[in-house]
C-alpha cells in the first residue's frame, strides 16, 4: 500500500476535494423535520452555502 503523505499546502484545484456543505443539525434529528426528503435537506444546506458568499 503506498504511503499517503499530506502537505501543509494545496495546489490548484487539490482544494476542492474538502469542499463540504453545512446541514443543520435539527434537519437530521427534529422529528417535525422527518417528514422532509433528504434531498430537500441537501438543497436547504446548498443554498445555505450561497447565502453565506
């Protein structure tokens, strides 16, 4: 197996591989949530993301 070695450093496009999207924690665990579609769970925490440009 080869050895993984990270770097204090990203190049060029190395950074969009840790891109993430924030969802709530009441989206998962609120039961009046349970009712909503995970992708509709997506979709809120996508445009949340814009929101926050």
């Amino acid at each position: 197996m080869p050895e993984i070695i990270l770097s204090d450093y990203f190049y060029g496009d190395e950074s969009e591989e840790f891109i993430y999207f924030k969802i709530p924690r009441l989206l998962i665990t609120d039961q009046k949530f349970k009712h909503v579609s995970t992708d509709a769970k997506l979709l809120y925490s996508m445009l949340l993301d814009r929101m926050g440009l």
